[in-house]
C-alpha cells in the first residue's frame, strides 16, 4: 500500500502568500481523466506527457481550503514550449502549502520552486493527486561555469535521456528548502570547478526531440489545471488541532508518488 508522505513544520514560507478567500472551483471528475502509471522508462514517461515548457517562476503562493487543505500555486510566466502546446502563463497548483496556524504542509515528492528562477518542467497528461507536473520533472536552469544545465529536484545534473528515462548525475547543488532560497553549489562541485558530465540545456531538449522523431512519437493530451476527486492526498486530515504545538521540522513519512485515482 502506498501512503502520502507528509511532514508537518514550524517554518513559515517565505515563498507563499497566502490567498484571499475565494469560491472553490469543482474538482475535475475522476471519470473524464486518464489515470497516472509508474514512471520507470522513457517510454511511460512521454506517454504520460501533454508538453514540455520552459517558463520563468513569477509567484509563488498557498491557497487554503478547509475541504482540501493547502495547496501551493506556482506560476510560470513568459512560457515557451518545446514538446506540446501551452499558453504563455501555466498555474501550476501543488498538493502542500501554508496551514492557518501558519505551520507549513510538505508532501514528499512534489517539487519545490525557487521564485524568479527558469525551469524546463514536463506537464502531464493524465489525471493527479499531488502535482501536474510529471513525476518530479521540473528541471531549474543553472549557469556552471559558464554552461546552461538542468537541475534536478535532487540537485543532481541532467546528463542524458536513454531507455529508462532522464539520466542525473549525483547531487551537484544543495536541495530547495522550505522557504524557497535558491539552491548553491555543494562544496565538493565548487572545489572541482565545473561539473562537465552535465548536459547543456539546450542539447537536452534537441536531444529529447531526437528520441521521439527516432520512435515516431509525439506528446498528446492536454495539461489539466486541478486534481481528481477522489485523490489520495485530499482525504488526509490537514487541519492540525486547536493549541498543537508546532513541529520543529520536516517530519517524513511512507512517500507516494501520484497513484491511480481511487487505488489505495
């Protein structure tokens, strides 16, 4: 059985503003959608991919429901596709954000965006409870030594594609932590100097394009905006109880990745 990894902690996040009340929009129904499968080749992977976008973070805020919990949006502005079609401003709303008591909620394997950064991010084509964004493929730019790589939620470099999927090297830079600062380079990378294994962002993305023409595939389906009904991580109890004390940090339990809606 897989269960939805949460932690729960005393940090407020700098990165999330939390919204004004407003109505809640309907849940997409669970019927109309295609449901999410494991992740574990190149070939699931671009199956379940409506598009790959590039875009620059231009907010960053937490939105709160007491029948859903705390969700954080991110917003890419300024959006180039590169696979698949998108507008030239995607909403990308995440399960975990800001509680009323101003504890925050953090969901095991759903990215973290850095404010003003650019990401290269794979948007899916299926249904999800967590995240819109395909199985952690958000990839922040970054300048080392003078080359435009991809990082990884890890920290890790983009290196390659192959029959499994995204090639990452071991972590190169610190990982996004809760208040949204932008990652530095670990000390061990800064004492090399450079890291040449990985790969430059643009010949990442030719390099992708090369494997679909190889195979005669494209990316199909559309990017849905809101999760499913009957999502897994909406039915968590958010709410912490009048008078709990905070938690004095991330508190990580069982992770799930996104799961077929209404599968345990």
């Amino acid at each position: 059985m897989l269960l939805l990894g949460l932690g729960l902690t005393g940090c407020s996040a700098a990165s999330g503003d939390e919204a004004p009340a407003k109505q809640e929009r309907p849940l997409a129904a669970e019927a109309s959608l295609r449901p999410p499968r494991a992740v574990d080749s190149l070939l699931s992977l671009l199956d379940q991919t409506a598009s790959v976008v590039e875009g620059e973070v231009t907010d960053v805020r937490s939105e709160y429901s007491p029948r859903t919990g705390p969700w954080t949006v991110v917003t890419l502005g300024n959006v180039r596709a590169h696979l698949g079609a998108a507008p030239r401003e995607l909403r990308l709303k995440q399960a975990g954000g800001l509680l009323p008591d101003g504890r925050q909620l953090v969901v095991s394997h759903v990215p973290r965006f850095v404010r003003g950064a650019r990401y290269v991010v794979f948007l899916r084509n299926t249904g999800w409870s967590l995240s819109p964004v395909l199985d952690e493929h958000a990839f922040r730019v970054e300048s080392v030594a003078g080359r435009e790589v991809l990082v990884g939620a890890e920290g890790g470099l983009v290196s390659g594609v192959g029959s499994a999927g995204v090639r990452q090297t071991a972590p190169v830079f610190e990982t996004v932590d809760l208040m949204g600062a932008r990652p530095a380079l670990r000390a061990e990378a800064q004492a090399r100097g450079a890291a040449p294994e990985g790969m430059e962002r643009e010949a990442f993305l030719s390099l992708l394009q090369s494997h679909l023409r190889a195979r005669g595939l494209t990316v199909t389906g559309a990017f849905r905006e809101e999760p499913v009904t009957t999502a897994s991580s909406l039915s968590v109890p958010v709410t912490p109880a009048v008078g709990a004390t905070p938690v004095p940090g991330a508190v990580p339990l069982q992770p799930e990745r996104d799961v077929p809606p209404g599968q345990p």
